[in-house]
C-alpha cells in the first residue's frame, strides 16, 4: 500500500515579524520520492517541520490516504548535551519504545532495532557512548531509527550533510529501498544531481514555490539563479 | 499508612533496643527520616537525571522561593503556618506554568529565564513574609530553605509518599518521550509526542516534587538532591541506565549517611548540611576518577 499524498495548500509562516514562508501550494503524490530544493534560509526546513506539526502556521497541510502509517524523520543534525551518558542502544530505545530507555532495549524492538542499524552500517557501534560517535556516525544511527518502525512517510532533513562516501551510498539505496515499498519520501536535498537521478517530483523553494514538477523538466541550469533571487 | 509507620518504626525500635542497630533507631524522628529518605533518594535522584540533561539545574531554586510567597498567602488566607500545604501547592504550580508560558512567548533560554523567576521570587516571597511575620514565627523562612528532617510528621511523610507514586505514574510511561522532547523535538513530534504537553507535565511534577520535599530538606536540599547526584553519576556512567541507577543510589546514600553519621559520630552538623557534604564528597571522587581513569575519561567526548 502507498504511502500518503501530501497537500500544501496556502502555506504561510511567520517567525518574528519575517515571513519564512509565502502562500506555498504544491501536492506530493503517494509513494513518491519527492525532493525539496531551494536556497539556505529559503524555509525548507521551516516547511518539514510545518508538515511535521512543529511549527504553527497559516494555511493547510494534509495527508491524504487510505491509512498513515508512522512518520520516520531525519533531522539534519541531533544538537544536544554530548556528555549525557547514553550508548548508541540507548539512543535507539528512546526513539523506538515506549518502555523507559533506562530500563533497557524492549523486547518487542529488538530485532527490529538491530536490522535498521546493521542495515545502515551502525551495528558495530550499538555500545558505543552516542556523544563519542563523529558527525558521520552519529547521521547513520539517526537514519536508522526512521526505520523502524517501518514508516509510511519519510521525511529527511538533508541526512547526507555529515556524512562520508559509502554512508551518503547507503542512505541512497535505503531511500530507494522504501521508496520501492511504497513510502513517501520528503527530502531536502542540495545535491541536483542526485535529485535528477533518484526523484519523482522536486520543488524548488525561496520562501515561495520558485518551481515543481518532474526534475528532467524543471530544474534547468538557469534554475539556480532564480533560487536566490 | 500510619499503621504501617507504626509498625516500622516499632520492630526497628525493638531492634535497635536488642542492639542490632545502632542506638540512634530508638528515637521516632530519626525512623521518621529515614523512611523519608527511602523515597527521596530515589525520587530526586531520578529526577535529577532530567533535570540536568534538560538544563533546569535552578528550577527547583526558583519553585522553593515561590514557595516562600506561598507560605505568606496560605498564611494570609488562614492556613496553618506549619503546613501551608494548599497555598504552596497551588501558588508554586501556577509560578511553574508561568515561566514555561513565558519561555514559550518569549523565546528566552531556560536559565536565563529560570535566574529572572528566582530573583521575582525570592524578593516578592520575602517581601510578604515580612509583611505576614507579625502572625508568625520568623524561622517560616529558614524552614524553607532549609527544611527540618527530623521534625517531619505522618502528614509529611504521607504528601511525600503520594507524590512519590505520582511522579512514577507520570514519569515510567512518558520518560522517553520527556527526554526525547528535550533532545530534539521535531524529532519528538514526528514520533508522536505533545511536546508543550510534555514540557508543562514535566514543570508540574518537578514543581510538585519540589513542594512535597519542602519541609522535610528545604529548597537549598532539594535542588542540591537534584543536581549533585545526577552530576556524579553522570562522571561515572556509559549508559542512560547506570546514569539514573547510579543517581538513584547515589542521592538515597547521601540521605541515609547524612542522617546517620553526625549522630553516630557526635558531629555537630545539621541534617540538611550533612546530605549535601556527603553528595559533594561521592561527587568530588566520581570527578577525580573520571579526571585521572582512562576508563571513565572514556565515557566523555
């Protein structure tokens, strides 16, 4: 079964007298792998998280489907105390049980937890202190945990900005991988080649929609002139 | 749960008369103590684990000066000065929910705001204890800050006891979703998680905490119970779970020493000020062990 479309209608954002985002009206179809492109401060991840319900806005934005399944997110980095003592196990249990993370590993998300991270190539990590791990390292266990649960939706906040050669290959087939499941995939992505290569749709933002549709149709090489304009 | 008091405090009593526990079982206060520790410990010690990873190391200052301009209304209104139990309560968890509202409209970091509510609290406390003294005994105020250990009641115990069960009704099911809110909360929000809920949840429970520890350690106590322990375990511990486990233990074992060994020892040095040396002692060992041992040095970055 496909993942949800997604309906941007009218989208409007403002954050302290500055409008981040202006009218943005676009429609993801279901189980589309659909980039988001634009300049920096252009509101891109201002609209992730508008979709993700973090940030209040004017406007709707609606999943449209038979059934939502849960939503995977990547963030673009997980900004916190370095020294607060928690193994990359640890990590994984907060983000993926209910039972408290400080009571151990639940039963129920072992294995589940353990192939997300053997798929991305953290496995061998699993003890390590979090805070201890490299920038790299760290992007890997944070794609792991979006995948498990199996989402619905995937919604990735440029997961390959930290990340070396084979990490930046193996999020790419991951990508693919769900995307051939069914799942919706929303990524923001500065690489256009790679978005050529692997997206259904892609818009491109600058606190309005600059452009969307099929890539091989609308991102021209006179294209990044009118992003930053 | 008198009864139950009773009869703890009787078989320990019978104990220490035959000679199996120190001679300082025999007197009723110090069994009093030791029960409130036995929740305490556990209580701030787990909590302070989040305190510290959220960054609200002065929170429990700030709700224990609110709770000064909380005695004076409850005082003002007629309640007993002794356990002004309502007006604190109600008084303190609105000051709580008041500072979260305001960090939420004015963007402000949590310390910063945290250090502008315990001043305004501190001062306006003060101020209308001043104006209420004449009906009261002054030491309303040191008793406070610094609580009476040895002077608490069933009614006491029984407050700190409901507390307890609260905090671990609330917290067990929602820790993850707690921590994770504070770690990144897009990332909580696409896992489910309310996280303004959550934050205003957790300000509730530390203020109610705080409030029900009061009059046993005092404000300066329980934020010390907060923070020192979780900061020690935190210099020794790899793991979320011997963090809190090591907290845990850490704040129950200053509490039971910090009872104990001024009496067995004849040092003259009150309850309160004996718990805090004895969890800054642990915390000056877990420091030089994490400074000079490479195993420990290896659960930093």
């Amino acid at each position: 079964m496909p993942g949800p479309a997604i309906v941007f209608d009218k989208v409007t954002l403002e954050l302290g007298g500055t409008r981040i985002l202006d009218n943005v009206s676009f429609r993801i179809e279901p189980g589309a792998l659909h980039c988001i492109v634009g300049a920096n401060g252009g509101g891109k991840t201002s609209l992730i998280r508008s979709l993700l319900g973090q940030m209040p806005h004017a406007g709707q934005i609606r999943l449209e489907g038979e059934q939502h399944g849960p939503v995977g997110y990547v963030p673009q980095v997980l900004d916190f105390d370095r020294n607060v003592p928690m193994t990359v196990r640890d990590v994984m249990a907060l983000l993926t049980q209910r039972k408290p993370a400080f009571l151990g590993a639940s039963r129920t998300h072992r294995a589940g937890v353990e192939a997300a991270l053997r798929r991305m190539g953290a496995l061998e990590k699993e003890q390590r202190p979090f805070g201890g791990l490299s920038g790299g390292e760290r992007q890997r266990v944070l794609f792991a945990q979006a995948l498990e649960p199996l989402p619905s939706l995937l919604v990735l906040d440029e997961p390959c900005a930290n990340i070396d050669e084979p990490g930046a290959r193996i999020v790419e087939e991951v990508v693919l991988e769900l995307n051939a499941k069914g799942v919706t995939v929303v990524w923001i992505n500065h690489d256009w080649d790679q978005v050529r290569r692997l997206a259904h749709s892609v818009t491109g933002i600058n606190r309005k929609v600059i452009f969307h549709g099929v890539p091989s149709e609308v991102l021209t090489w006179a294209e990044p002139k009118a992003m930053v304009s | 749960m008198n009864a139950i008091y009773e009869a703890i405090r009787v078989a320990l009593q019978g104990m220490a008369a035959s000679g199996s526990l120190p001679q300082a079982f025999t007197y009723q206060f110090v069994i009093n103590a030791l029960l409130c520790t036995f929740l305490i410990g556990p209580l701030l010690g787990a909590l302070g684990t989040m305190i510290v990873v959220k960054r609200m190391a002065f929170f429990s200052q700030a709700v224990g000066n609110a709770a000064l301009t909380g005695v004076a209304i409850g005082i003002l209104l007629g309640e007993s000065y002794t356990s002004p139990y309502v007006s604190m309560f109600s008084f303190c968890i609105l000051f709580g929910i008041a500072l979260k509202y305001t960090q939420y409209r004015t963007n402000l970091s949590n310390d910063s705001l945290i250090g502008v509510f315990l001043s305004i609290s501190l001062a306006f406390g003060a101020s209308l204890l001043l104006y209420v003294s004449a009906k009261i005994n002054t030491h309303v105020m040191e008793s406070v800050l610094f609580g009476s250990i040895l002077a608490v009641d069933y009614t006491d115990m029984n407050i700190l006891l409901v507390v307890t069960l609260i905090s671990a009704v609330v917290v067990l099911p929602l820790y993850n979703q707690m921590l994770l809110s504070s770690l990144n909360p897009s990332l909580a929000h696409a896992r489910g998680a309310r996280v303004r809920l959550l934050e205003y949840i957790f300000v509730i429970l530390v203020t109610i905490v705080t409030v029900a520890c009061l009059k046993i350690i005092g404000a300066v106590l329980v934020e010390a119970l907060l923070l020192i322990p979780a900061a020690a375990a935190r210099n020794l511990s790899r793991t979320l779970g011997g963090f809190v486990a090591g907290s845990m233990i850490i704040a129950t074992l200053s509490c039971i020493l910090g009872v104990l060994l001024p009496m067995q020892l004849g040092l003259p040095v009150p309850t309160g000020g004996a718990i805090v040396l004895v969890a800054a002692l642990v915390f000056v060992v877990t420091t030089i062990m994490r400074t000079t041992m490479s195993r420990f040095r290896a659960t930093g970055v």
